[in-house]
C-alpha cells in the first residue's frame, strides 16, 4: 500500500503568507483607487475644496 508523504517542516510557509499578505494589500489599494476615483467622491471632494477656497472675511 502506497503511503503519502507527511510533511512536519513549514519550509516555505513565511513565503506563502508574505505573498497572500500582499495580494491582499494589492486588491485592497485597488478597490481604495477605485472608490476615491469615482465620480461621486471626486465631485464631493471639489466641492468641499471649492467652498473652503470661496469663504469670505
């Protein structure tokens, strides 16, 4: 009977969960682009610039 081999080392493993680590930081930095891109946030933001440029003494 064929057995399977058992690994008991974590050889490999701080590799691994560097990289799920970064495409996380990456999809998360793609979603935040995508929200401070949009049109709603942009107008806001020009709008909330424009009216502290405007105030009068």
């Amino acid at each position: 009977m064929y057995k399977l081999p058992i690994f008991r080392d974590d050889d490999g493993m701080a590799t691994i969960e560097y990289a799920i680590a970064t495409l996380a930081a990456a999809a998360l930095a793609a979603v935040l682009y995508l929200v401070v891109s949009s049109e709603a946030v942009v107008s806001g933001l020009t709008g909330l610039i424009e009216r502290a440029l405007s105030v009068k003494f």
